[in-house]
C-alpha cells in the first residue's frame, strides 16, 4: 500500500516573462568582448622546458610512461620517459638524458615524426 504524498505548492504569475530575452541578449555581447580579448592575446611566450616537463607528467596521457620527441643540441630522438630527477630525465632503456641539453620535448603523435 502506497503513501499518498501531499501536493506540491505552485504559486500562479500573472505577468508576462521577458528575462529570457535580456540573459540571451547579454550573452551575446559577453561573446563578443571575449572575442575581441582573445584577439589582442593571440601571442603566447613560448613555454620553458621545465613547464613543458611538468604538462608532460600532469598530462592524462601519463600514467607510468611517456612516449616523447626530445629534441637536443645534437638531434632528435624518440625516447619512452619514466621520471625525472633535478637534472636528468629518466628512460624506459635505464638511460638519462640531461635536462640542460634539450631544447624542445612533445608527446610523440600517432603519425611517425
């Protein structure tokens, strides 16, 4: 046997509604001074390495290990990165690679780079 519950309360409005139109309005607007703000910041200074290494290891795509396009004073290697220390990145290969010589580091895309 249910329990008949009381009625809800709903007071009647006898005006007609018109904030609809003023929220819509107001959002467009919000639209276009974000745009033109986005516009006058379309320079982005480009990111250090440290910065670069901390998305890396804060990224989703992290969990254990990390497959990434080094690029050194001396060339380009594609390398699987486990960790970090002060002053070496960490391979998969037990090697360590200087943080002080790499100039560039990214995840390695799907495609062969």
């Amino acid at each position: 046997m249910e329990k008949k519950l009381p009625g809800i309360y709903a007071n009647k409005i006898n005006k007609p509604i018109t904030n609809n139109e003023k929220v819509a309005y107001g959002y467009k607007e919000k639209e276009q001074v974000e745009k033109k703000e986005d516009s006058k910041r379309s320079f982005q200074p480009e990111k250090n390495i440290n910065q670069k290494l901390r998305e890396i290891f804060a990224s989703p795509r992290y969990v254990y290990k990390a497959d990434v396009k080094i690029v050194t004073k001396n060339g380009n290697i594609v390398k699987k990165i486990i960790g970090q220390n002060n002053t070496h990145l960490i391979t998969m290969d037990n090697e360590l690679i200087p943080i002080g010589e790499i100039t560039d580091i990214s995840f390695v895309t799907d495609e062969k780079s």
